[in-house]
C-alpha cells in the first residue's frame, strides 16, 4: 500500500513539474529564437508533417520544401502517417503534448513501483526520493518542454520490458513498432538473448526493420 502511495506521488508530481515548467516558460532550453516561445517544438514537426500526409496522403515531405518553415522530415514517417489518417495535427497541440507528459509521468512511476518490489522499506524512500529529484532534472525538463516524441518510444519500451517480460513475442512487437517510429530502440532487441527462445525473440524486430527499410 505504501509503495502504491509513493508510486500515485511520483506519477503526479512529475506531471505537475512538467505541465509548471512548460507553461510558465522557465526552461530556457530552446535556443532557436523562432521556437523560444512555442511550446512543444518536437512535436509541433511532427503534427507540421501529420497534417501534411493528411492533405497529401501519397506525397513525399522531403519534395516540397518544408525546410523554409523548420520542418526537417529526418525520421521515419510512419508515425505522422498514422497521426494524420486520425486527423490528428497542429490543431492538436497541446492535447497530444499533455498526453504525452501524462504517459512519462505513468512510466517513469510504474518503472519506480517495479524496481522497489521486494525492497526494504529504506530502499523505497530513497528511491523515491531520487525519483522526484529526476523530475527536476534536464532530460526530463527537455523532453517535456519541446514534447520529444522519444517520450512514446520510452513508454513503448517500458510497457514491453515491464508489462509484457514474460510474453517475448508481444514484447518484441512492440520493440518492433518503436523501432519503426524512431529507428534507434532497435537496440533494446539485445535484452531478449538473456530470454529462453531469446535468439528467436532476438531476430523478430531485426528482420521486421530490415524489412521496412529495404
């Protein structure tokens, strides 16, 4: 009950320490003069590219000079593809952005819940006591700030390593469908050789990105 208690503090001071800092304005993180008062610049590139794919859905964002307005489409575009076919985009913003805090704040507390498991009731509130210390800190001040969506990619992850550990091939969907959004989570397919049947589990998201790329 206790660690619950913690657990529900932690989800909801990190949620309030985000929504505080981005809508008072006091992460100075941004350095681009253009963006220094646009709130979640990340994710404003990539509602800017849903929106276009919902206009142009066969199109190529790379063809029609979005550059000239800051948009850089350097990433897959899988996932502003399935944005737009929701209509989801600019208009957007700011709910898809407090989703977005709303999901890290969850992750980052059940990550807290599983890690003090079984732990010595000292060991509990040090780390919580850590855990909202983090809240302060850089990363997690820059990713709330400019709405990175890596935010996904990280509760993607969390959800696989800690809901689904003990269902390989769902976990490696999912590292699979994170993969194809940012390309770089690839790299937690390793975890699966510690797993029986973990070479098998190992090759799914490999060969479902190589397949996509090619």
């Amino acid at each position: 009950m206790f660690r619950a208690f913690l657990t529900a503090g932690i989800c909801s001071i990190f949620a309030l320490v985000a929504v505080f800092g981005v809508r008072s304005r006091i992460w100075p993180f941004v350095e681009d003069i253009n963006q220094r008062d646009q709130d979640f610049g990340d994710l404003n590139v990539l509602l800017h590219l849903a929106d276009f794919f919902q206009r142009n859905p066969l199109g190529d964002p790379n063809q029609v000079g979005l550059s000239e307005f800051g948009i850089t489409p350097n990433y897959p575009l899988i996932l502003p593809r399935i944005l737009g076919s929701f209509s989801i985009g600019l208009d957007d913003l700011l709910l898809v952005g407090t989703f977005l805090i709303a999901l890290m704040a969850i992750a980052v507390s059940m990550i807290f819940f599983f890690a003090t498991s079984g732990k010595p009731f000292p060991v509990v509130v040090i780390t919580a006591v850590f855990a909202v210390l983090w809240s302060f800190s850089p990363p997690f001040m820059l990713a709330a700030e400019r709405g990175n969506y890596d935010i996904l990619i990280f509760v993607i992850l969390t959800i696989a390593a800690l809901v689904f550990h003990r269902f390989g091939w769902i976990s490696a969907g999912l590292v699979l469908v994170s993969a194809l959004f940012k390309l770089f989570p690839i790299a937690a397919a390793i975890g699966f050789l510690r797993l029986k049947r973990g070479w098998a589990l190992l090759l799914v998201p490999i060969c479902g990105l190589a397949f996509y790329l090619l």
